[in-house]
C-alpha cells in the first residue's frame, strides 16, 4: 500500500545556509506542500482520515508532491528552527501563514518528526498513512518507516530528536565567517528584490492603478530578520543608490534604515514590520511629479509648490485603492501623511541659532522616525541641484538648519545609530523617548 513514501533521516548537509538559488516557480509549490500539509494536521485532530473530508486535499497534496518530484527528482521537507527547507531551499511563507507554519512545526516536532523525503510518485493511501501519524489518539512511537501498522515503505521520517542533535553539532563546528558572508549576499539579494518590485510599484502608480503592495510584506519581514545580526551589512546597503531611480532607492533605502533605528529604540519586530512596510511606500506620490520638476534647480513657484504638496494625498489616495480596511491600513495613512509634517516651531537667538524647538502637534512616532531617515537618506545622495552630503554634514545640517523638522530627542538617538556624537547632550532626563504613540 505504502510502496513510494519513506519519511528521512536527515540529509541536512546545507541546513545552515540560506540554500540554493530562488525560484518563485519552486517557492510557490513548496507554500502549497506546506499549507496542504497543515490543513491535514489540523484536519485530523478532529476527523479520522478515512472521512471523506480529506479525499480533496489528499488529491490536491499527492498532485502537488508528484508536481515536485517531476520536477526536481526527488522532495525533502526538513523543518528547522522557525523554518523549513524544501530540497535545500528556504520555504518563504506569506507573513499571514506564519501561524500556521508554527503550529504545523509543534505538531510535527510533537509526533518527533523532522521531516520527510521521497523520490518516487505519492498515492493517497500513502499520504493518509503519513497523516495518521498526527491523529489525536495516535500515542505509537514512530520510526523512519512510519507507524507499525500503516508502514511508509519509500517515505523516509526524519526522527526530529536526531535531526535536533546533528544540527546543534553543525552549529557548534559552523564558521562564523562564512555564515556572515551568507547572509550578507543574502541581504543583498533582498535588497535587490526589494528595488525591482518598488520599480514595478512606482511605473503602476505612475499609470494610475497602484499594484497592491501586501507582496512586499514578505520582503520588509525579511529585512526585519536580517537587520538583528547584520546592523553593519544592513546600513551599508543604503549607499546603494542610482541617481536616475533616486526615487525607487530612496524609499528602499529608508525603510532599511529606519527598521535599523525602530530596533535601536525598541520596536518589537510586529512594530518594526508595520513601519518598514510604510516606509517603503512612504514617497510613492511623488513619482507623479513630473521629471524636469522633481530635479528643478532653484526656487519652486507657488504651483509647483503645490505639486509637491499634493504628492503626499497621492500616496495615501493608493492606499485607500488597495482592497479592505483594517487598523494597519489606518496606520499606514496617518503615518504617510504626517511624514511630511514638521515636527515643531524653531525658537532663534538673535544670530539666527536655533535655541529650542515648540512642537506643533501630537505626532505618531513612525511618522517622527521616517521624517528623520527620510531627510538622512536624501541628503547623502547625489540629485542634480547638488552633490551627496557626507554623513557627519547631512546630521549636523539635520540638527542645525533643519531641526525643528524632526523631534530632538529621536534625532540625537538617530545621530548615535549613526555612530556621530550629538552636538549638544540631552540630559538624562530626556534620555527615555516614549513609544506610546506606536
């Protein structure tokens, strides 16, 4: 009955390393092995797997498995850590299935399997046997070759405990070079992927109908990950620039650095994706600017400043096009609009120097944190008016000229970020800046 399916053990050479080279094609079947999988587990918790209820799935999963093995000549699903790894390729879940990926790594870990491995067409009795595994009243210890009653005679079970042991001895042996080389090309893949799929984003806004900018979930999730080991590699991405896409590098560049301050000032990693994500769409508008007006030299006309003014409106007009309504969607169109808002009113001495700054509204703070990574990012580039500021002028014109832009007590934590001293300490009772407005 089960002639084609065996669970494995472990060929986990590269486990530790991001895997083979991306294919969306290869990417997408392995969502749907993992999301057929879990419905399964789930399925069985409350049916038994001879209901009929699990005929279509079944189906759907054995055309799917067979799918892969057609194409790549075999499947191995190995679950590691928070993630899995299908032939040695990173499965990348949408972040609403991240959930779901957890709960079917408890379940499977529960039941210690690793996962599984096959190189021969799947039937679905043999698929139920592997399902039968997870059922609620299922208490038999299981092997490589599955249950002894419902033996998997090709599907080879990865036992998770030894899995487990032979990866903590791999980390233990792993080269801490080599591992932040990987994640550093890693990285920059992101980036890259990031910048393409803005490119597309900006020509769709450009032509009036925005594409819908949840796909890009995945990537700022991605950068969210990456920035906690890789600050330095992560920061130095954003030199990265193009004069002729400034506009498509600049948001990019600003949501990576602006995930960069958020984790410096606390943000969980729910936070930091929600203001990634609006950063990275932060300027959207302004791609309808036209051309010989974005890189005009000299003063703007009351018109074309209103133009400029206008692009903010644009930016939230596409978000209020993309489909359904929700907090975050509500987030994202305060925090859009009030970027562009100064942050107070400058108080002079009588030589001209700031003295203070009167705040002028109750700004929410991604609003606060973009303003600043915004005006950072575009004054260390090049436009056509002028050449890129260095980092150490772009922060002193930043806390000079342009200070009451920006709250001060973010900016002087953004100038240690940046690793500049302020030019003048807040004492320490300003030391603590309040996220309540997050």
């Amino acid at each position: 009955m089960a002639e084609n399916l065996k669970i494995t053990q472990g060929q986990s050479e590269n486990l530790g390393e991001f895997g083979r080279a991306h294919s969306e094609k290869l990417q997408a079947m392995a969502r749907g092995l993992v999301s057929g999988l879990y419905m399964l587990v789930r399925s069985v918790k409350m049916y038994d797997p001879d209901n009929a209820v699990f005929q279509k799935p079944l189906l759907q999963l054995q055309d799917l498995i067979n799918q892969i093995i057609s194409k790549e000549g075999r499947l191995e699903l190995v679950g590691v850590k928070d993630s899995f790894y299908l032939n040695n390729m990173l499965v990348k879940v949408d972040l609403n299935s991240i959930d779901n990926q957890r709960y079917l790594l408890a379940e499977m870990r529960a039941k210690d399997v690793g996962g599984f491995a096959l190189t021969k067409s799947i039937t679905v009795p043999e698929l139920k046997n592997f399902v039968w595994i997870f059922s609620k009243e299922q208490t038999e210890q299981v092997q490589e070759d599955g249950l002894a009653q419902r033996k998997l005679l090709n599907m080879k079970v990865a036992r998770f405990s030894k899995l487990r042991e032979k990866l903590s001895k791999d980390d233990s042996l792993e080269n801490p070079d080599d591992q932040k080389v990987d994640r550093k090309k890693y990285a920059m893949t992101i980036y890259a992927r990031a910048v393409f799929f803005l490119q597309k984003y900006m020509e769709s806004v450009r032509e009036g109908k925005p594409l819908n900018s949840a796909k890009a979930l995945r990537l700022v999730q991605d950068f969210v990950d990456i920035s906690y080991d890789q600050k330095t590699h992560f920061l130095g991405m954003t030199t990265t620039k193009r004069e002729e896409d400034y506009l498509v590098y600049h948001q990019v560049n600003v949501c990576l650095i602006s995930i960069v301050f958020g984790a410096e000032l606390g943000l969980t990693k729910p936070q930091l994706r929600d203001l990634g994500y609006i950063a990275l769409f932060h300027d959207a508008g302004m791609i309808t600017i036209p051309e010989e007006l974005a890189t005009k030299k000299g003063a703007l006309t009351p018109e074309e400043k209103a133009l400029f003014q206008k692009a903010p409106l644009i930016s939230v007009r596409n978000i209020l096009m993309e489909k359904g309504f929700s907090r975050s969607t509500l987030l994202r169109v305060v925090t859009t609009f009030e970027h562009k808002t100064d942050f107070g009113t400058a108080v002079r001495d009588s030589h001209g120097n700031i003295q203070m700054v009167i705040p002028k509204m109750n700004l929410g703070v991604y609003a606060k944190i973009i303003s600043i990574c915004a005006a950072y990012d575009a004054l260390t580039s090049k436009r056509p008016y002028r050449d890129a500021y260095g980092p150490d002028v772009a922060l002193m014109l930043m806390w000079t000229e342009l200070r009451s832009k920006f709250d001060p007590e973010l900016l002087q934590v953004f100038m240690r970020v940046m690793a500049i001293q302020p030019v003048k300490v807040l004492s320490k009772r300003q030391q603590n800046v309040s996220l309540s407005g997050v």
